[in-house]
C-alpha cells in the first residue's frame, strides 16, 4: 500500500502531487469513495514509483556536488574552469573563474556564488538596456536575486528581476526570459497579446522555452543554495 495525505476539494478529477520531501498527496473530489481512491493511485504505481525513483536520484546529486579548483561552471552556455590565482581577489575574466588559492569547497561555491551575481547584474542588464530599446520600454529598475524557481519577474511598476542562475544557460535562452519579462511592462499577463509581443521580437520563441528544462534539469542535480 502506498501511503498519502488525502486532500478533499471541489475538484472533479482526482490528482496526484509529489512533494520536494518525497511525500504524496492525493487530490480528489468530496464524496469519491476511499477504495476508489485507492484503486486509481494504484493504477499509477508505476508512475509514482519513477518520479520517486528520480526524485531520489537528484538528492544524492545534491548531496554529493561540490566545487574544487579546476573544476568548470557554465555560463552562458559555456564551461569555464575555476583557477586558482595569487591576491585576494575573485571574478570572471572571459577566460576562467579565478579565485584566491586555499578555499575550502565550500568557500569555492559561495564565492563563485558572488561572482555569478556580479557577472549576471552586468550581463543582464546590458541585454535589458539593448531589447528595450527595440522593444519601446523602460523598466524602473533591473535586480539580480537566488530565486531558485523562477528565472525573471516583472512587478507591478515594472521592475524586472532576474535570478543569477539565468546566465548559465546559454544566450538563446537568457534573451528569451528578457524579451519575456520586457513583454510585461506591455501586458501583464500572459494573454495572446502578450505571446504577439514576445513573437513580435523572437519569433522562435517556444523552441528557446524549451531550452530552459535542460538547465533546469541540471540545476536539479546540483546544490548551489547557499
């Protein structure tokens, strides 16, 4: 038997949600009988197991990933290595990472952690400065944050934020999430017209949305939470 939390809704289908701490629940309608219930998380087993089977599978990744010099992080779209280099100091010169030399792993990753921030902020906001003026928008401010889940966001007085996560994907998709958020200082939603903006300007669209996962599937396997 395999163990959930029934959630009772209005809904008129039943559901099933797999939790980031690998728990199930179980979406269903007020009066579905619980052997019914049953029967049909039954019936997908062999789903459940899977996910959880892959869910279990990024744990360990996380668990495992760590960062020594002369190992390589992507940006955009490229792997460059982490060297080692006498000073104090820590960038990104177009070449490599560099860093002071006797960091610990740990000390490796927060620090490239603030370099991907100050690279990103630069990175991104020429891209905003360039697809806005194409785009006829002026945004009030551009901000580099850790969201972990979302890559940009436009706020109601047309901030538009960006995780420094975004700039390891490679330029296709880091323009995609620009003209995408630059699109909603036009619309404010994500209605036709707002899809006619954005298509207006990358016409393949779609294909760079589709690009994204495979970042995201990396980002699944590693831990760069701080």
């Amino acid at each position: 038997m395999i163990e959930y939390t029934l959630i009772r809704t209005k809904r008129r289908t039943m559901a099933i949600h797999i939790k980031k701490d690998a728990t199930i629940e179980v979406r269903a309608p007020l009066k579905t009988p619980k052997g019914e219930i049953d029967r049909f998380l039954l019936s997908k087993r062999d789903w459940i197991n899977k996910h959880l089977t892959v869910m279990k599978q990024q744990a360990d990744n996380k668990a495992g990933f760590s960062l020594m010099y002369n190992d390589t992080v992507p940006l955009q779209g490229r792997e460059y290595p982490i060297i080692a280099r006498e000073g104090n100091r820590a960038g990104f010169d177009g070449e490599c990472f560099f860093l002071p030399p006797g960091l610990s792993p740990d000390e490796i990753k927060l620090t490239i952690m603030q370099v991907y921030r100050m690279v990103a902020k630069r990175i991104l906001t020429n891209k905003v400065i360039d697809y806005s003026k194409q785009m006829g928008v002026i945004p009030t401010a551009v901000k580099v944050n850790s969201a972990k889940t979302r890559w940009g966001s436009c706020s109601g007085k047309n901030s538009i934020n960006f995780s420094w996560r975004l700039v390891m994907a490679d330029d296709d998709v880091i323009n995609y999430v620009v003209v995408h958020e630059l699109a909603h200082i036009i619309e404010h939603n994500h209605s036709e017209r707002f899809w006619r903006v954005v298509a207006s300007v990358l016409p393949d669209y779609k294909r760079r949305h589709k690009k994204l996962k495979e970042l995201q599937q990396r980002l699944a396997n590693e831990d760069w939470d701080n």
